[in-house]
C-alpha cells in the first residue's frame, strides 16, 4: 500500500540568503562600530574642550588679579615715591624695580624685558604681546609704630611682622611713599639699611629727592604708615619644550625668575583704553601709560590633546577674549 504522506526533502540555506545575512551583519557591526568610534571622538572632544575652559578661566583670574591692581598702594595712588632700591637707580631701571610705570603693554614685535624671544625654554614667542602690572600689596594692615631714621628701622605692630628678609616694601602715609628692600625682619621690626647687593637699598634715607648716599634724604615716617609688600609682575606666552602638547604655555615673571602657569595658550594679544577715549588700541597707540584705565586680552587656546578636531593638527583651537578694568583709576 502507498502512503499517503510522501517525506519532503529538507532545504539548507542558499548562497544568495548567507549573502544578504552576511552584509546585514557587516552592516549592523559597521553601525555598531561608527556609533562607537563617534562616542569616543565626542568624548575626546568634550574633555579637550573642558581642559581648554578651565585654563582660560584659570588665565583670567591671575592676569585679573595682577593688572587690576596696577599702581595700587596702601594709601593714595598719586604720592610722590622715593625708590632707594639699587635696581631702580640705573638707567634704564631694572624693569621689576622701576614704580615709575606700573602697568604697561608690549605688543608682538616689541621688546619685553621680562623675558627675550627666542626659541628655547622659558623664551617669549615672536609676534605675541605681553605685559607687565606693578602694586603693592596689602600685609594686613601692618603699619609703622615708629621709626628711627639713625638706625634704618621700623617698629611695627605685628610680631613677628607679616613680611621677610629681602622682601622688597613700600611704606607710605598721605605726605610721601618710599620703596625699599627689608635688609632684615626681627621680632617687631622691620630694617631697611644700606646694602650694595642686588636689589639692596642704596641708602637709608627715604625722603625726596633720592640720594644714593649713607644717609640720603632723611625722612621720618610717622606712626600709622602702612606698609605693603611691592609686586611687579609679567605675563607673557612662552615656549614650554614640549612639542607633543603644543609646545606653548603662558608664563608669569617676576624678579625671582619666568615660571609657567598654563599649558596650551598659544597666543596672547592686547589692547588698551585711555581715560576719556572711545576706543581700544595696540600698545603702540598708547599715548601715556598712567591714563590706561582698562586692558582687553585676547588668548588662543590649543588642546594639549591631538586628535580631537578637524582642525589643523587635529588640535581643538579657541579663542577666548576678557576685559579687566584697572580698578584704582576708575573716577
């Protein structure tokens, strides 16, 4: 007898099948990998471009800082100033001694005496600005008990005095001010002899005219004279020796050397406003430096990472542009 179900040949899977599941799993990989490889990218991208706004904002503050307090005492801005400070008496003065222009801006070509251009370590970039902002900053209220003009030295009334041996110090009340070095710091005192070293006093007189003499100018501050502590300080775009991150940072200067502060500004530009004017201009424009009443800055940020943008070198680049007001020329 014949069965009435016949069995059916099984089917296995054709070549044009294994074909199209073969390019719907590439295609789906190819998905899966370009989501992937876009994620990391834009991770890349969002690090870089962190890293770049914390050091700009980070820039601001401590350019902020220094410039807005450009010419700033303890007491009136306008005193006359006696500078007894050895460095102050050439001519040029050194630039970190000179109170006779405490803010004052160098554009890309021009010479900046807190560091030369050059390629080196620590040198400054040709065709960026710089500049530099000298005050004197608040100890805290430490003022002159008295002072005997025989012996170079103040009696103050803080114990031990909220200043050190070399600091360089400004002492001022509303008749005159004087810039000198602390030859020496004891309980309660602070001495300003004359010395020949760098940056030593060239008298211990402290009165008007400066007279670079044992005794110069006798001048007696009074009791209530304040004293400060007397910064002059630079800013500049330097190179860092580190051509895999960039090769430029900002770097800050004072008398006591160049020290790098932020990695991967490769450049800073600056303009000026006068009192009374309308309008910014380069340092070049700059008619007289005691009428600067703000400064606009403009850096350029560069990741440090490579990589991370389409942009040349594959580098994230932004600029980031800031203005600061000088605060104690403001009418």
């Amino acid at each position: 007898m014949k069965s009435g179900c016949s069995a059916q040949r099984p089917h296995g899977v054709s070549l044009i099948e294994l074909m199209v599941g073969l390019t719907l799993g590439l295609i789906v990989v190819l998905v899966a990998g370009s989501m992937f490889v876009g994620s990391s990218q834009a991770s890349r991208t969002t690090a870089a471009l962190g890293s770049s706004q914390e050091t700009a904002r980070n820039a601001f503050e401590l350019i902020a800082r220094d410039l807005r307090e450009a010419g700033g005492t303890p007491c009136d801005n306008r005193l006359l100033v006696a500078n007894v400070l050895n460095n102050a008496q050439a001519a040029p003065a050194t630039w970190w001694a000179d109170w006779n222009q405490p803010l004052q801006g160098f554009d890309g070509a021009t010479a900046f005496p807190g560091a030369a251009f050059g390629t080196g370590v620590g040198d400054r970039v040709a065709g960026t600005g710089a500049v530099i902002g000298k005050y004197v900053a608040d100890l805290t209220d430490l003022t002159v008990v008295a002072h005997d003009v025989a012996s170079a030295q103040f009696t103050v009334n803080n114990n031990p005095p909220r200043a050190r041996a070399g600091d360089l110090l400004m002492v001022c009340h509303y008749g005159q001010a004087a810039v000198l070095q602390a030859s020496a710091v004891g309980a309660g005192t602070i001495d300003h002899a004359k010395s020949a070293a760098v940056s030593g006093n060239c008298s211990r007189g402290l009165g008007i005219p400066t007279l670079c003499t044992a005794t110069g100018t006798s001048y007696t501050f009074a009791p209530g004279s304040k004293i400060g502590r007397f910064a002059a300080v630079g800013w500049y775009v330097g190179n860092n020796g580190r051509a895999e991150t960039g090769g430029r940072s900002l770097y800050r200067v004072t008398r006591n050397g160049a020290e790098e502060v932020a990695e991967g500004i490769q450049d800073l530009q600056l303009e000026f406003l006068s009192a009374g004017g309308t309008a910014y201009s380069n340092a070049a424009g700059v008619a007289d430096w005691d009428e600067v009443v703000a400064v606009r800055i403009a850096l350029t940020l560069r990741s440090a990472q490579a990589n991370v943008s389409t942009q040349a070198g594959g580098r994230l680049e932004r600029p980031v542009n800031f203005t600061l007001f000088v605060r104690n020329r403001q009418p």
